[in-house]
C-alpha cells in the first residue's frame, strides 16, 4: 500500500513581464530512465536512486533537474516572475515526508527584473523518516514533478517518475553542481522583528568577523499576506564599524494571510558564490492574529 502527501507552490502567471509560454508534453519514467530534453522540454527530472542520509543522520529522497544551457529553473520564491518547482511523491505506508528543502539560488536577471533560481542542474532534497522497525532494502515511491523553466521564452514541464530506491544507510548525496543547502542563523547573528501587526521590520545584525564572505544579502520569501518594501530584493546589509546590520522593513494583509499567521521568511546570503554560506529566516510576526476562515 503506498502513502501519499503533497508539498505544493502555486504556478505564477505565465504572462508576468511580457515573457512567452508553452506547455510542454508530460512524461512518465521510471528512475533509471529519466525524462529527456527536446525542442519542447529543456529539463530532465529524475530520482537519485537511493535514501540520500546526510552527516546528521537525516534522510532524502532526491529530485535531480538536469536543465539545458542558457535555460534556468527557479528557487521556492521565483522573485519577479517564474513558478517555483512541485512535487508530490508518494511512499510507502510508514513513511513520513517534509517540506522540499532547496540549495542556495543564483540572483538572475537584471535590476527591472530579478530572480531566484539555478542553472545546469538542481537537487531538491525532500526529507524523509523512515518507519519504527525494520525496513526493506529497496523501496517503491512515485514522484509526480513540475517545472517552470526560462530562457528568452518559458515553458511548463512535468513529469511521473516511479522509482526504487535503495535505504541502506551513509550514502551521500554527490551533487554535479555544489551548492550550499541553507542552515539555521549561529548564535551569533540575530534576527528580530520591529514594528506593528501590520508594517514592520527585519532587523538583522551581528559582528563583521561573522560573516565569512561578503556582500551580505537577504533575499525574502514571504508566505501570504506579507510583502516586502522595496519588490523581491535582494536587500544589501550595511557595514558600520564591526558591525553588519540588515533592515528590510515589510507590510502584513491579513485579507490575503490564507494559509495561516503571516511568516517573515528568506534568505540571508553571504559572499557570491553558490557554496559560500546561507541562512534560513523564519519568523512569525509578533501580535498578529489568525485570519478567520
């Protein structure tokens, strides 16, 4: 019997800042036969063929994006315009499945249009606890995917991959292209919230010394009901003595807040390269009450 949980981010127009849109043919595959590129569908989804364990004994199945040169896919907020990726895997009963964890973006575009998102390839990582007790070697899922992926025109893409994937412990994911996963703040950065329920700001500061690259950028990724002055950034932290500050302040809707208390979400960047370190922001705003239903 297979289990089945759905972890989804609704598409942007395609129409956003003139951009063309085609919908391209969905493939079903099997893991070990990936679907392929071709004048309509410049990305190749498939499932990295076993339980992926990181150094903290944290388990992922694996959703490998092959895309084609010039062509890029998009980050959890795509910024300006884009859809960010989807999946709905399905495993079996017993399994437990999170919320898709994606590698630190690329900044794409230009200063009138701005994205979030990667090139060459992408390793969304979903994780995954495995049942009390023994398990199987070998597991079936199903990944159902879809895709949102740009060059001077966009197109959709999807696909059904039905895979078997191996559980034995201590494989580790080996990437094509390294990318950081985001961790929590340290200890010594911190975050706090200034203001009002309704308009406020992200204050973000610590010592120089803490930041290990620079420019220091926060890129937002807001639920519903909260927006960002100043569009989808990013925002540049300011250096004053030995001290980085970043204030980005920000309004909250509850009328559109429908998925729950509004949250105060991205990224804090640092450096330029994709493996220089991230940091997830997640905060509830303060006071603010639950819309009704």
């Amino acid at each position: 019997m297979i289990g089945y949980q759905t972890m989804l981010t609704v598409y942007a127009s395609c129409a956003t800042v003139g951009i063309a849109c085609m919908i391209s043919q969905t493939a079903t595959t099997s893991a070990t036969t990936p679907s392929t590129t071709s004048a309509t569908n410049p990305v190749v989804a498939s499932v990295i063929p076993y339980i992926v364990s990181a150094p903290d004994g944290a388990q992922y199945v694996v959703i490998r994006f092959k895309i084609e040169p010039q062509w890029h896919i998009y980050w959890s907020n795509a910024g300006d315009s884009g859809s960010s990726p989807t999946v709905k895997l399905s495993m079996p009963t017993g399994w437990t499945i999170g919320q898709a964890e994606f590698p630190r973006p690329q900044i794409l575009g230009n200063t009138q249009e701005r994205n979030y998102g990667y090139e060459n390839s992408m390793d969304l990582m979903i994780p995954v606890v495995a049942p009390v007790g023994s398990v199987a070697n070998s597991i079936s899922v199903i990944a159902k995917v879809d895709w949102f992926v740009c060059k001077q025109t966009c197109q959709m893409g999807s696909a059904s991959l039905n895979a078997q994937l191996t559980t034995e412990s201590n494989k580790p994911l080996v990437s094509l292209n390294p990318r950081v996963y985001p961790s929590k703040l340290p200890p010594s950065i911190r975050a706090t919230l200034e203001g009002t329920p309704t308009s406020g700001t992200l204050v973000v500061t610590g010592p120089t010394k803490s930041f290990v690259a620079q420019p220091v950028r926060f890129i937002p990724d807001p639920t519903a009901g909260v927006q960002f002055s100043g569009g989808s950034g990013p925002f540049l932290a300011t250096q004053s003595g030995n001290t980085v500050t970043a204030r980005i302040p920000f309004t909250i809707d509850l009328d559109d807040a429908v998925d729950g208390p509004p949250r105060i979400r991205g990224l804090l960047l640092t450096g330029e390269r994709e493996t220089d370190p991230a940091y997830r922001i997640d905060m509830t705003a303060p006071d603010v009450p639950v819309r009704a239903k």
